[in-house]
C-alpha cells in the first residue's frame, strides 16, 4: 500500500476534526453571530494530526492531498480534509445535514484556522463567513436572505468578545442599526433610518445592558427632539422638543410602563402651564391648566374614554370653582353649576335637553343649599318661573311668559298651603 495513503487512515482515524453529524440547533447568540461555533463543534483549530490508530478503515477514503469520510456510515461522504505537502491541513468541507451537498467550509493557515464559511439555509449558496486570527474570531458577516447583500457584520476584540455590529433590520440593504460594545456588554446603539448618515436614534446603557437613555431625531432634520430616560430598564420620563428651539415643551411620567402624567408648555415661555393626569380615577384622562402659573388651576377637563365628561373653571384664579359643567358619554353638555354671584359657592344650576339648550334653572338664593327658584325655558326663551319666598321647601309664587319672555300671568299663595290664592293676568295694553 502507498505510505502516504497508509499515514492518513492512522491519522484520520482518531483525529477528532469531524464530529458525528448532528442537528443545528444554534443559539440565539449563534443565530446573532455573536457567539463562535467554534466553541460548541469541537473543531480543533490550530492542532496537529494525532499520529495514533484506532478507527474502521472502510470509513475512510484518502487519495494524495485529500482525505474523504464516512462519519456516520450511511455510505455517503459528509467530510473532505485538503492537505499540504507537508500533510497539514488547508481546507475543511463537511455536510452537516446528509444531503450530500458540502455546506461548510474551513480555512486554515499552518493549521489554524482562518475563515468559515457556512450555507446556513442549505440553498447551495455560502452565506455566513467568520474569519479568525490566533484561533480567535474576529470577524462575522452574514448575507441577507431577502436581497443580494450583508445584513449584518460583526467585530470583535482579541477574547472574541463582540466590539461593533451592523444590522439591515428590515432587508432594504442598509444597515441602519449599529451597536457598540465594552467588554462585550452593549453600552450605545444607534439607527440610521433616512440613510444619510447621521444617526437618528441614539440608545444608551448601563453596565447591565439596560436601556437608561434613548435620544431621538423624530423628524429627521439633524437635530434631536426627543429624550427618553429609564431606571431599571423602564421608561421613566419623555421630553420632547416640538418646536425645534432646542427647548423641551413636552414632559411625559411612567410608572411600571404607563404613561401617568404629561406636561406641556403650550406658550413656550418656559413654564408647563398644562397637566395630564392618565390615573385619576374614574376618569382615564384629566387635564388641567394653569395659565398665571400660581400653582392653581383655572381650568380642569375631566376625560372617559375621548370624551369630555366634567368640566371646572376658576375665573379669577382665587383657587374656588366659578362653573361646573356635566357631560353625558356622547359628550353632550346636560347639567352646568355656576357660582354666578361670587360668593364661593354655587348658586344656580342649568339642565339641558338633548340639542344642549337650557330647559330648566334652579337658583339658591339664600345659599342654604335649597332651591328657592326655578326657571323654565323653550327654545331658548323663559316661560315659566317658580319661587319659594319664604324657603319652606316649597313655590309660593308662580309666573308665566310669552315666547316674546313678557310676563302674561302671576300667581301667588298667601296661606302657604301650595295652593294658588291670587292670581293676576297682565292686560293686552300692560304687555305692549
């Protein structure tokens, strides 16, 4: 038999290269590129051939230069190793699924290896590539499975600890996103979404590759408009920029990943005269303004759904409710309170109807917390008047109106007993 022949079966025999074929369940840091399969394949990188015997024969075809196996014994080759003159390793092909078709390929110089290459879908087609310096990787690109082009690249540091990775996150064949490591933790991202080469969104985090501050370009004109802080990988606060000044004008609160207050300098004058509370229950929105900025609100707008349900306003700023206005779910004014003497407290309620016109007013005037008068209108006009005089809980004294609002009839109960004693009818000549 030809020595040369005879040397590679010992050697191939216990040379530990090809491992049995197996499934490839990769990592998600596998699948990132992040982690080198080296470290799970037992490829011995940079080892010499092991000058021993101890394997079949029949599993192992070698010709001058090349040695083709049989790893599993179902009579189809799954590794060729190339070698040098001098018998040392330059190539490695294996077929890790049994369908005949090579889809690794290692690269080697004085016997470490270099490069691999993978065909990660087994389209026949390379797409993965891992060059190595010193047995260590330092660089991975990945082709994208949608376009012509890499989808991602990384690099790494001399402990193959990741330093930089591009990514094409959505297979336009632009890898917007780029992210930068220490010591092979995360510590800053950005994303490029126009393509123009100026980051427009920057991500910051700390030691334990948690978010703590996102900076952002919202409108891509160059300037950033948007800060988001977290602590404990939360969200936090948002300021926002809308007017482009530079200055912040928009101020958003999270608890536990829910925005529960905002507020807003609508004036850009430096003060947030308005509040949005998001957890005041029942209410899912209540927004409150402070225009004078002393601390009081003159108005409060309380929310359902969308939907203004209850509406206060403090007129002149003395911290005590001027109006109260109810609202039904369609968001239809139906009820209004009004301190309209101002007195701190209020003295005449308004009903409406379904158009939102006033049909009734109840007006307490000895502010006892009774009606003492009551005021009927249609379409607008006063029809109709009833008073309590003498504050016993009941009218006492009754009036009526034309649709032109002139007084056409009075009544009135002398004895108290609810009963009309006197009633007065205002002649055709008294009305013009």
């Amino acid at each position: 038999m030809n020595y040369f022949i005879w040397f590679l079966f010992i050697l191939t025999a216990v040379f530990p290269l090809w491992p049995e074929p197996q499934k490839r369940a990769h990592s998600p840091q596998l699948a990132a590129g992040l982690a080198s399969e080296s470290e799970n394949s037992k490829f011995p990188y940079g080892r010499r051939f092991a000058a021993a015997w101890c394997g079949e024969l029949q599993s192992v075809h070698a010709e001058e230069n090349v040695v083709r196996q049989d790893t599993n014994e179902d009579g189809k080759i799954d590794r060729i190793a190339y070698l040098d003159k001098q018998g040392k390793i330059v190539k490695l092909e294996i077929d890790s699924n049994a369908d005949e078709v090579m889809d690794r390929f290692q690269y080697y110089v004085d016997e470490a290896v270099i490069r691999i290459e993978r065909d990660r879908d087994y389209d026949g087609k390379v797409d993965v590539w891992d060059y190595f310096e010193a047995g260590k990787r330092i660089r991975h690109k990945r082709a994208s499975q949608k376009i012509d082009g890499l989808d991602q690249v990384i690099e790494f540091d001399s402990e193959e600890r990741p330093l930089k990775m591009e990514r094409d996150t959505n297979g336009d064949g632009f890898r917007k996103t780029v992210t930068l490591f220490k010591n092979g933790e995360v510590w800053l991202q950005t994303q490029d979404s126009n393509k123009d080469g100026n980051a427009d969104v920057t991500i910051y985090f700390n030691a334990k590759g948690e978010k703590e501050r996102v900076e952002s370009d919202t409108n891509l004109n160059g300037r950033i408009d948007t800060w988001e802080h977290y602590q404990g990988g939360e969200l936090a606060r948002v300021e926002r920029d809308d007017e482009g000044d530079g200055k912040v004008n928009l101020k958003g609160f999270y608890k536990k990943g829910k925005n529960y207050k905002l507020i807003q300098d609508r004036d850009n004058d430096g003060r947030f005269e308005i509040t949005q509370w998001f957890n005041k229950f029942p209410w899912s929105m209540v927004m409150e303004i402070d225009a004078d900025g002393d601390g009081n609100s003159e108005g409060r707008y309380c929310y359902k759904e969308g939907v203004l349900r209850l509406k206060e306003i403090d007129e002149n700023s003395d911290g005590k409710l001027d109006l109260k206005e109810h609202y039904n779910a369609e968001g239809k004014l139906t009820r209004s309170e009004e301190d309209d003497e101002g007195v701190g407290c209020f003295t005449t309620t308004w009903f409406y109807n379904e158009a939102e016109e006033a049909v009734r007013a109840e007006k307490d005037n000895n502010r006892n917390g009774l009606v003492d008068t009551r005021y009927y209108y249609q379409r607008g006009s006063l029809r109709a008047v009833e008073e309590d005089t003498n504050a016993d809980g009941k009218p006492d004294l009754w009036e009526q109106y034309d649709e032109s609002e002139t007084l056409v009839k009075r009544s009135r109960d002398l004895d108290f007993d609810g009963e009309p004693d006197i009633e007065e009818e205002q002649s055709k000549q008294v009305r013009n």
